[in-house]
C-alpha cells in the first residue's frame, strides 16, 4: 500500500458523454476502490466537464466574495428560506469541531431544488452567479453518479445501479446535495490567528461522495493510513475525488472517509494569498436508509438526513 501520494486516475472511457463496456468499468472500478481504500481520494482526469465551465464558476462566486460585508450578508445562509443555502462568512463554520476557532473562509452554498421558488436569495446585479453555478451543478451531479456507478463495479455490488437508485432526487427537496464556492481571503497582518484556528478545520465529508475544483494555489492536506498530511497538490485538467463518512459506513470501512485540512499560513507573504475552490458535495436521498451493504452491522443504521442533521448541528 502506497499512501504517501494520491494518485491519478484516467477517467476518458466513461467521461461526461461516453460509455464504456463492462470490462472497461471494471478495471475503472478496480483502480478507483484501490485509491479510495488506501487513502480516500483520487484524482480524474479526462472527465468531460470542461475548464471554461469550471473557470466560470470560479470567477462569479469570486466576485460575489469580493463584495462588502454587509452586501453579502443580505444572503447569508442563517437567512435564507432554503435548507443550506447562501453566505456563511469568516468563522462561522466549526469543521474541526464546536470547541475550536471558526475556519478562515468563506462559503456560497448552493441547494437546487427545482421544485422551490429561489427568487431573492441570488444576487440580482450579476445573473452570471447563478448561471455558471447552476451549469456545474448539472455537471457535478451527472460526474458524480458516474462515480458511483464505478464505484459500485469496483466492489463488485451485485445491483450496479444501488448507488444511482440512493441518489435519484439530486435536485429536489429531498435530497440535499450541495455545491459549494470556498474562498479563503487574504489575512491580514494585524490580525492575531487563535490557538487552533485553521482555514479549514480538520475532518471528514458528511455524505458519500465530493468532487473538489481547485484552484492553482494548494494547500489543501490529506491524513493517510499512517497519519501523516501529505498534500493534495492541484493537478491541472484534473478534480480531486474523495468518499466521506457514508460511503464509509455503507462498505462497513473497506472505504475510508479520510481526514484532511487547510492550515494558516505563517509567512507574511502567504498570508496575503488568497484562496478558491469548488465542492460539489452529493448527499444521499433524505430517506435512504444507510445500513452496511456486507450484513455485518459495523455501524447502526440511520436514514441519510438523520445523519447530516446530526453533523450540521455540530458545525454551525
């Protein structure tokens, strides 16, 4: 076992747009399970959605992030109507747990339930915010049920649809699959960093699956089986694939959910970078019922938005 990097998969037989026969997802699914196994991630290259999708994305939500305080706060998530949606600011998340500091970012999160009215909660003087993350969330969504269908031949899963099945409401008030603009802003010199404050706390995702678009800066650290951080280096062309803690459960820890972070910065010249990326986070269906798919009762059962709730609950 190799976990001192992250490697790199070929995703171009089964990329947005193609398919592939069942020995071509076989050996995808071997390849994928061995990575998320030894170490919890990997990288794709060749998916099929394009970099001016991507780019798009990153340059609206970087816009909104640029905005004063007391604009963005007119959509701050603790405001909205919607389950997860909107501006979090610095602080107001706690991944590393409810007895840290809050992490040093920003958020945009982004629920599309095509069943609700979401007028009002975007910011009306740039559609183009709405647009572009409204076009990566259906190439996030399609991406990452390809994953799972890979996935599900990797563990050899007798229906090679439970996965697709889990997830079929991506899109609807019951599920709350989420996609995520992350900024890290540029820290100041006078400010004093807290005692165990960092960027982005350490944990592991609270759903099954998360596809991360990076920008070209780094930083991002990933624990391995030994315990040690090795860095998630950004890849150009590629996206940063991890499992989180219900993928976890479901395979009763064949795949693990791993650790990982973002520290401060310590030079003066690092703390005046900033720092972007992308999640597209897919939660189960709200009603799903997450139980070990070997019978071996590692981990009680508990429906899928039980458990996000109970995460929630601890972070905000």
């Amino acid at each position: 076992m190799n976990t001192l990097y992250i490697p790199v998969i070929d995703f171009q037989a089964y990329a947005l747009g193609q398919d592939c026969p069942v020995a071509d997802l076989d050996k995808l699914g071997s390849e994928m399970c061995k990575a998320l196994e030894d170490i919890g991630f990997c990288y794709l290259k060749n998916h099929g959605i394009s970099q001016d999708v991507i780019n798009d994305a990153f340059s609206s939500s970087r816009r909104f992030f640029m905005q004063p305080e007391e604009e963005k706060e007119k959509f701050a998530r603790s405001k909205s109507k919607h389950f997860n949606f909107g501006w979090v600011g610095k602080e107001g998340e706690k991944l590393n747990g409810p007895d840290h500091p809050g992490d040093y970012k920003e958020t945009w999160n982004v629920t599309m339930n095509k069943q609700e009215d979401y007028s009002g909660e975007w910011p009306s003087h740039f559609p183009e915010l709405k647009s572009s993350m409204e076009i990566l969330w259906e190439k996030g969504t399609e991406l990452s049920l390809k994953v799972f269908d890979v996935i599900a031949y990797g563990l050899n899963l007798e229906d090679k649809q439970f996965f697709r099945k889990c997830h079929k409401l991506i899109g609807t008030p019951n599920n709350k699959s989420l996609l995520r603009s992350l900024f890290y802003p540029e820290i100041p010199a006078d400010y004093e960093i807290k005692e165990g404050q960092l960027r982005c706390g350490e944990h592991t995702d609270y759903g099954p699956l998360t596809l991360l678009f990076q920008d070209d800066v780094g930083g991002l650290e990933v624990r391995n089986r030994d315990g040690q951080f090795v860095p998630a280096t950004p890849i150009p062309g590629t996206i940063l694939v991890n499992i989180g803690d219900i993928l976890q459960r479901w395979t009763a820890d064949k795949l693990m959910a791993t650790k990982h972070r973002i520290l401060m910065p310590s030079a003066n010249m690092e703390r005046g970078q900033t720092r972007q990326s992308i999640a597209f986070f897919t939660f189960s269906d709200d009603d799903v019922m997450i139980e070990c798919l070997d019978k071996s009762n590692r981990y009680e059962p508990i429906k899928s938005i039980d458990y996000l709730n109970s995460k929630f609950s601890l972070t905000y």
